[in-house]
C-alpha cells in the first residue's frame, strides 16, 4: 500500500482494522458537502424549501466525522495513546468537529445556530496544506520582527486612537465618544481598509488620519519584508532537503564530487506530473534537462517507443547546444522528476568543471546507443 | 520578409498565401477600434446619436476577427493539424472571437447585449504579452505555497463570515443574514478593499472583523512575498538564457574562459534600442560599457563618423578610468546592445583577472587605432 | 543578580538602592492596568458606574510612574548626569509619562480629557521592544530612497489635490471646495484606504483618481521594496553580530579555520528556549544538529539520562545519513541553541572539507562513547 | 565655490553673471511660500480676509520663477544652446513654472483659477530628488515586466466592468448602465481603494467582484515583486559607483589586491555627516570601523584632542576583539565616512586573509602610537 501524505494518521490505523473503503475520500466527500449545506442552510427561503434534505446532508456529514473521530481514538489507544492524539493539532479540531454540533444541540441551542459550528469542520482541512508547515516555520523564524511590527501596529493604534477621540468627540460623539469606538476607525484606517463608515471631519482630526494612514503604509511594507525574507530563506531550505532525498537515487550524481553534488541540489527543481503528461513536446525550443527520479517516462521516436525509468535522464542536448526538440516525451506514470535549467547548468559547468566532462561523455554515449537505437533525444 | 515576435503564427501561416497587406496592424486597428466602439456602445446619449456608425464598426472589426480565424484555420489544416490549432490557448480565444457575438445575436439575445461578447476581442491580446509567458511559469513554479495561501484565504474567509453571521445577524438581518451574504463582506474586508457598504456594528463582530484585517495584511504580505521571490528567480534565468544567445555572436567574449562566459552573461544587461537613438552623450559620465549583439551604431567624431557593427563593443574607457564620454553615440537602426556595468566589470575582474589583461590590450589597441583615426570611444 | 535586558537603566539604578522588590513587574502591570482604566474611562456608562474604582487605578499608576521617573533622576544624577538622562529618547518618555496628567490637571483641562494625557504612557513600551532598534537602523540605511518615495507620494498628493479641485469644485463645492479641503480625498486615495466619503463625480475627476491609485499601488510598491531590501540586509548583520559572540563560546568551532568561522556564522540559526522544552523528540525525523550556546539538555535515553552543558552539541546523527531522532532531548534550563540546517551543513562541507573530517571524528567517538554509555544521540 | 550637486544648472550659469547671492535658498523660499500661499488661496474665508497679501506673495514667486528661468535662458544660449536648454525635463518644468499663469490670465481665466496652474511649480523640486534617478533607471530595467503587469491590469479592468455592466445595469442603472462608468467602479475595486461608493448588489455581480479583488492582490503582488527585485540590484550599482570614488581617496585600500578592494567596495557603507556630530560614544558597544573618505573628525581623549583628516581610520579595534569605544569621536567638518561592519569584515578576513595582516599592522603600529600619544582609539 502507497503512502498517502494527505492524512497519514487515518490511514495507518485503518490499515490494520475493519475499514475497507477509502477514508480520505469520505471526509473530503462530507467536507465539500457539509459546506454546500451550512452556506445554503442560512438562506432563508432555500432552507425553508429544502430543510428536510439539508439538515440529512448535515447529519450524515456529522456522522462521518463522528465515525472518524471514533476510529482515531480506537487506534490511537494502541499507537500513540490515547491522549497523544487528543492534544495534537489534528485530535483537538477531530473532536471539536465530532463533538461541538451535539454539545449545542444538547445545550438547548436553536437547530440553524447548533450546526454552524459545523464551520469547525473545514478546519479539517489545515493539516492536510502541506505548505503550511512551511508558513508556520517562516512565523517560528521571523516571530522577533513580526512581533515588533505588531508591537507597533498596535502603539500606533492605541495612540491614534486617544488623539482622534480628543480631537473629534464633540464633532461626532456616537462614532468617536469613546477610546475603543474609536479603535474601531483607527483599525480600519491603519490596515487601510478604510469602510469609511466612521470618519473623522475636523481638519486636525483627519491630519492625524492621514499620517495613520501613511503608519500603515509603513507597517505594512515592513511586515511583507519580513514575510518576504523569511520565505525565501524557508523555501529554499525545504526545497534542499526534497530534493536531496531524490537525488541520492538518481545514480548519474553519485560520480559527482561532494561539492557538485550539493551545488546541484540546490540548482534542481522538483517537478511531480501525473500519468500522460506531455514533458518535452519535439519541435518546441528547450531550456532545460530531466532526471527521473521516480516513475518512468516514454520517448515516443518516429520508428519506435523507448521507456526510460528511474534514474536515467533526457533532454540533455538543449544544454549541449542542440536546443530544437528531437521526440515528444510523455510520463507513463505518476513520476517525480529533476530539472535542470540552462542557466544553472552553466553556473554548474563553471564552477566544476568535472561535471562537463561526466555529461559529454553521457551523451556522446547516448548518441552512439542512438545511433544503433537506444534511448534518443 | 522579417520575423514578427507579435502574432508570428498568422504571418507564417498568410506568408505563403493569398493575403499581400499586414495582418498584424489590421489587427490592432480592429482591436482599438473595437474597444472604442464597446465602451461607448453602453453610453445612451451617444448611441442614441452614433447607432449607425458604432454598429458599422463592430461589424467591420467582426469581420477582420471572423477573416482572421478562418484564414488561420485553413492554414493550420496544412500544418499542425485544425485540432492541434483549435486546442491552444490562442486558437480557443480566435474561435470565441470570431463565434460569440454572431451565436448570441442568433440565439435572440438584445443586439447591444450581443456585442459586450466583444469584450472577448481583448483576450486577443494576451498572447502577445511577452512577459506573461514569465509570469504564467512563476505561477506554474510557486504553485504549492501560492495554492496554500489561497486555502488559508479560503478559511479565514468562511470562519470568519460564519462567526460574524453569527454575531450581526440580529443587528443587521439585511446585510449578516445569511452565511453566503456575510461572504461578500468577509472578501471586501480580507483583501483591505473594504468598500463599507456593510460593516459590523456589534462590538464582538467588530473584534472579528479587526483580526480578519490583520490576516488580510498577513496573507498578502506572505502572498507577495512568495511571488517576489518567485519572480526575481525566474526573471534571472529568463534574463540568462536570453542574453547566452547573444553573446555567442560577440567575438570578443569567445577568447575568455568558460567560467568567464557564464560570469559575464549573467552580469550582461540587454537594451533593445530603434534607429537614431542616442547611447553615448559627449560630456555626460559613463557606468558602463557596451558590447552590440546586432545592429550597426554610428560614433560621432569631432572630424568624421565612425561606423561600429555586430560584435564590436565601445565606451570601455568609463571602465578603465576616464569616465567622461568623449563622443556622442548613435543607433543607425535597430540594434541590441549588450551593457557591462562598471560594478558588474570590476567584480569580472576581480573573479577573473586575465579579462583585464583582454580588455586592456583591447584599449591600448583602440587608442592607437583612435590615434591612426581607427573607431573611438 | 543576573543582567535583565529590558530595562536595564532602572535595574542598575535600585541594584544598590533601597527598593528589594521587582521594578519592571510592577511597570508592566501598572502600564496594562492604567491602558485598560484609559480604556473604559471614556465608556460614558462604564464610567458613570466605576468611576471611583478607574480614577483610583489611573492615580495608583501616575504614582507608580513618577516613583520611577524619580528613582531614575536620583540615580542618573550620580552615573551619567541628569541632563544625560533627560535627553535621551527613554527620559523624554519617562519625564512626560509623570508630568503631562499632573500638568495638565493643574492647567484646569477637565478630569477625563487630563487623564487621556496617559496615552503617553504607552510609549514606555518602545524602548522594551528590541527588534525596534534594527528598524531603526533600517530606516537610517535607507533614509535617502524612503525620503525620495515620500517626496514623490507629497508631490503626487499636492497635484493630485490641485487638478481634482479644479475639475470638482463646481460639481461638489462643499468637500472639493478648496485644496486643502482636496487633500483629505487625496491622501485617502494615494494610500487606497478609500474612505468613499468623499468622491469625484465627473468624468474627468474620475481619471486623475484613477491614475492617482494607480500611482499609490507604484509607491507602496517601492516603498515595500526599499524596506524589504533594507531588512533583510540588516537582519542578516544583527544576526552575526549576535550569533559571533555565542560561536566563541563552543569550542568544537575552535578548531575549524577563520574562513569556516564566518561561513558557519552566517548559517546557525539561533535558538531561545525556556526550561523543559522538547528540542528533539524520539521517531521524528531531523534535518538539523544542535550546539549548546548556553543553558543545559538532558538526553533522555530508555536506560539513564545524560546531561549535556554548554559547548556541546547533539542531532548531528541527522546530517550524516540517519535522520531518525533517537532520543528525546529536553532543556533543563533556560539555553540558547545554535542550529545548523541540513542544507547549510552539506554547503558548508562542500566549502570547508576539512569539517567534515572534525564532525565524522566527533561522531564515531561519540558512538563508541555511546557503547560505552556516554552521552547519545 | 564649492560644488552644490541640486541645481547645478543655474549655479553653473549664474558662477560668472551677476547674481551675488545664492538662488537655491530664494528658490526653495518662493516656493514654499507658493505653495502656502496655493493652500489658503482656495480657502474662501481666509482669502476674503488676506487676498491682498496671498496676491502679493504669489505675484513675488512668479517674478522669481519667471527671473530664474531667464538667467538660465540668458546663459544657456552661450553654454549648451537655448534649444539644448528647453528641451530638457528641466528645462520645460522652468518655461510652464514661468509661463503658465501670465498665459492663464491672459487668457481672461479668472484670478483664482489662473493662480492654481503655480501647482506646476512643485515640480521644480523633481530634478533635485536625487534618488529619483535611482527610481527611473528601476523603470526603465524593468519596462517589459512593469508594463506586461500594466497590460494585465487593463485587461481584467476591461472585461470585469464588462461582465459587471451587464449583470448589474438592470439592478442600478445610474451607476452601473454604461461599461465607462462600471470601469470608475472597476479602478477602485482594482486598486483595493474600494470606496464604497458603487457596489455590486446581485449576487453573480458580486462573484465578479471578489475575483477582481482578488486579482487585484495578485496584480499587486507582482507589481511590488518586480519594482523590489529592481530596486535592491539597482541600488547595489549605484551604491558601489559613489563608493569607489571615494574608496579610491583612501590610501588604506590601495594596499589591498585588485579583488579585495572590489569587495570591500561592495561591503563599504557611505555615511554623510554634518559638522559636529557624534560618530562613536565612549562606553557604547561598537560593531563597525570608519575610514575617513573627506572631511575631519576630533578623537576626544581624556587628555588631549586629535584630529583624523582624509584617509584615516579609526574604530578598528571593535573589529578586532575590543568592542567597548574608548573615546567620543566628533566630526570637525561635513565628512563622509564610509562604515566597514563587523559582519562584512570577517567576510572580507575569510576571503582576503592578506586584508587581516594589513588591519592587524595598523592596529599594532597604532596602539604603540597611542601609548606614545598619537592618534588612538
């Protein structure tokens, strides 16, 4: 059985049990469903309608969720123990979506207001983002700035806000009688939101709203600084240890002194294509070569068709001065597979020059396996 | 006959046909014009007045898009096959150009009505964006964190509209009764639009709604910040496999060293320059050299002209110590100069000091050349 | 005592004095008290009930400032001089936190309105905020760029204002009337907040508003670029600096040469961790190694438990193929941790060879250290 | 005469006419005075009281633009030629400064109106922006994919106001019945200025609009993505172009290796000083060394003064272990230092060890200096 990223939890508790049938594809089922419902549920005149279907569509997907729930907890008991699973991310949002509809109900709660909690399900959905690690991570790293900023998001609000009450509050006293109605505006203004809804008249008054608006500006463009740094640096950490895993399997790298090898690895790029993708179409201008990392492509020649699988690489002559095409190469299955860009290929070529020489030979031998009809391109 | 960059699928296809005159300018004339047509279709007063000759327009722009198309149509059948024109991107915009306003006028549907199909002409232009081709593949490389922050947008935007549904739906029933109603609020307010035509009035709602503003600067600073990176990243390689093209052409670049080459392709900045346009002005302060790749350049001497063609370079001197230019500089048509900064030379030679020696000997060369009245600086 | 890096100035000051107790828990909670009593104190029916209760908060807090301020100027007058107190930016905040109310109340300003002068005490907040120093710094490196984007944002503004006024002032006399009255529509639009109380409605003014938002997209973008830019270039100095002084501190870098000093610098990342954190957890996968800058871990082994003290490191198992954790590693006091990512230890070894030797000899004597029931992992 | 870098021009030509006094200072004083007096013009209570004197003012401004632009006719024609003079950006701004308002009036606009066209005078202050340059060059780098982002944005502006004109026309004719007046809406929606003042109401017309929100996020994403990648390499030229004319001052660096000195010329931050200001704090913690590029600084030792002129440095000791500043050190007159960072030094140590053996000498031979009463610190 494959591994499954998505929810790996479910799926190796039920690989031992009584579950037959594909867990992932119910919950994704109830997710998409139970939210169709909840959205339509609120609509009055469609819920007055069609209440009946509605309400069984909300049930079954609580069912679901109940069911999971209880799976996870079964298994769990004999993994990570009961408790490890309950105080996860995972656990907590399981039980709150198996748990909170009923609570409400129980609690007296009217039927439309107990199934909006039902909102709690998509939250489901949070662990399954794989680049969301990578979001969290970018938090981890840069949360001394990110803080500093929200520091001073909120100096800025607390102090507009004093100034502004003072200055309008005998113009406007229902909008601005009060410090926190007037964080209200100060918000809306510093994110520049602007509703508009509550706006200062005196002209001392929007003088101070023109240089929160101005703060904002600033702390904004601080904020996506820092979001943007930290990316960046986050992004290509993640990307050396994806690709590294993969390199160590395609065997042409082994011949690679350590230092190439960790050059490389950063220069590749990950490509993950399903069955029958097109990856090189013949007459199309290249810029790039592949390496196979898993799963296997076929060269589709005139005369006839050659499989290559993992490990082996293609494309290779776009970088060796031949950059038409020569076949359509197509995936026969699910394959991960490595790029090689021009540009990165020369910065490769420049620094070891070793590596030319392990390519050349590469393709003068690929040439000549051509020539009596092996693997082309 | 010259390339055409723009639309060089129809120049290819007309080149051995009946058509004698420019499609491409016929093109744009049909596309401004027709735009022009559109939008002062819908202004009454002046459709009222001009009906005939607005109309006169659209027809004639249909009839160059429909001409277009079939024109197009019959040569692919000689080429690539009709099928394989119809399924790119350009050919599903040409058939929805030439097809819609005719299918909707057949259908019944209001002649005015019909026309805003027209709307589907500017589409036309997108396949002649040359840099969108850059952007589609930033797209296509940050796919995974840009789909991640478009989930995270998708949850906050649903959480946060069931809640202030919750919230405000007494206070407000109008605008917060219903979840799929709160959306329109949750999207103006997470993007910072914030049109305020519907705003939260309970304190509670207006909590959610300032955390929802907060989460909407942090989404899009994350969302700039990964494709900022994405951008620069691509633009570099786009930019490097660009300009490899023309440094082959350049003799002078032949004699350094591999490394060398790919350093100096990297640091080359390119500049696409019309006829007559002036480079060097004698008397200002120059940064830069510049090396052409194609075209001619002119050097206005003091006592004659001094003709410069592919592959010759000029203005080295600003490199090599006198920074005053000493002679104006002048395009004699449409020419591609390839431009070496002085920060970018000095860091050449820093990595690589035999270019020194290159370039050196190459302005010892010219200066007596310039003394026997050879081409100047 | 140990060296508390928030307030020094107050700390060093009652070291020798008379105070035995805390001085910066009592700020704290005198700032949050006095920010919630400044809060609800303008709730005109909050107030009218507590006011008794808030008025009373607000003195105990102006109390506990001036104290502050008092003890400062004491101490000061025997370190630095007074006058050096009073100058710098935490004796200007100091001094007006404990005399605006007072002043203001003896001037005759009522009650409520004084006690908003509290707003100032909020200020005491940012010298605490430590990342507000490398801001600063930014903002001084980038002085001359960000002084240009605000030029360009005033010039924009001021003819903005001129044309809009001119183009509207007949349609809407009341809020185009006049140019500074303009500037208030202005400066909403150049920032996008868009209030949408004030509107253009000619055509004409419609235009000069949409160039001018479309200029305010142009100058928030550059003003996001320069101050990324500048961010990052100075986060990654203020990191060096920092992370230097503890890569003095582990003697296993002792031994590398000064150039794989500064490299590997550049690339720890470090780690502030409270007493009992989980560093490692057994069965989760590694993909970096720890050093111990200061503080403790204990390894928890299933037969014993090592601990390990400052200048040790652990997890470099991870970097060297097996990247299964094998232990749980908890702090036993407050440490700071030095990390090393897998991608920067692979460029590292590809830069520096000779680390490798260093980390392989460390890691086979600790394995047979391990046999022999050293410190594991 | 010193060379004053913001209106070269005028100074240039005025250097041998008859002007004695400085017209930078009556420029800069006209115009601040214009642009008062333009504020309060239009300020209809203010101007009923003061015409006379805001008339005066405005009336002395013109003379002076209209004198200015004269002299710089007057010398232009001996220097570069009138025309050479009128056909510069400069040149225009200077003829519309001077001519615009007498035309005005000529032309029988009313008093006020004619005034209003001295908003043209602010942009006198455009060619003295000296990082304006900076931003321009950014531009033009960036043309293709600036103005490919610029396409887009046209592009969804036009087709979204198409599909919201025809969703929406029936709903609210007045402001969504023509595709012209659904763009206003389009612009502000576009931008996520969002002034509320025209909203979408049906619900397929509100779709619409959250997507253009939402493609106004990306458009924007983009737009600051490209002017940031710009800016930072744009920067990082110009930056070491000023700081190699000054590196060249500096007889320290002409000991290094040519590929040394372009490193630290890359590392080195250019600092202006005014005089009297105070470069290092006795007691503070340094992190940074300084070579003096022009100008004096006053090294104040307990005992005694000593003066540092061009090509000294001082500071080194905080890069070589001794970070606490053993002196005050003031500028004497306007300097410029340039700031080698901790940071950057070790860089520069790892790369050039031969750089730590000259910083290691001076150090020594100053520190015996010191102890005999030389330069110190």
């Amino acid at each position: 059985m494959p591994k499954l990223p998505l929810i790996p939890r479910l799926i190796s508790e039920t690989r031992t049990g009584a579950a037959s049938w594909h867990p992932t594809t119910i919950t994704h089922v109830a997710l998409a469903a139970g939210l169709v419902a909840l959205l339509i549920l609120t609509v009055e005149p469609v819920y007055a309608q069609g209440r009946m279907w509605i309400e069984l569509v909300l049930w079954l997907c609580l069912v679901v969720f109940i069911w999971e729930w209880l799976v996870r907890l079964y298994y769990s008991r004999t993994h990570h123990g009961v408790m490890g699973y309950l105080t996860t991310a995972g656990g907590v949002i399981d039980t709150a979506s198996a748990l909170a509809v009923p609570i409400a109900l129980a609690c007296g709660v009217t039927t439309k207001s107990a199934w909006l909690f039902g909102a709690i399900w998509l939250l489901k959905l949070a662990p399954q983002l794989t680049s969301l690690k990578l979001l969290r991570r970018v938090i981890v790293v840069e949360a001394g700035p990110l803080a500093s900023v929200l520091a001073i998001f909120l100096l800025v609000l607390f102090v507009a806000s004093t100034l502004v009450h003072v200055l309008e509050r005998d113009e406007q006293p229902d909008v601005f009688g009060s410090v926190p109605a007037t964080l209200w505006w100060a918000v809306a203004t510093l994110t520049t939101t602007g509703y508009g809804d509550v706006v200062p008249h005196t002209p001392l008054g929007r003088l101070v709203a023109a240089i929160v608006m101005v703060c904002g500006l600033f702390i904004f463009g601080l904020w996506t600084g820092i979001i943007a740094t930290g990316f960046a640096a986050e992004n290509r950490r993640q990307n050396f240890i994806k690709t590294w895993e993969y390199v160590s399997k395609v065997p042409f790298f082994g011949r690679l002194a350590p230092g190439a090898i960790t050059d490389v690895t950063q220069m590749l790029r990950r490509l993950d294509l399903p069955p029958k993708a097109i990856v090189v179409r013949r007459g199309a201008i290249g810029d790039c070569m592949y390496f196979i990392a898993s799963g296997a492509v076929e060269v589709e020649l005139p005369d006839k068709r050659v499989r290559l699988g993992e490990g082996a690489f293609f494309g290779e002559l776009a970088l060796l001065g031949n950059n038409i095409r020569t076949a359509n190469v197509v995936t026969k299955e699910t394959s991960t597979l490595l790029v090689l860009d021009l540009v990165d290929f020369r910065l490769l070529m420049a620094r070891h020059p070793e590596l030319s020489k392990v390519i050349d030979a590469e393709a003068t031998r690929r040439m000549q396996e051509n020539l009596r009809g092996g693997p082309p391109q």
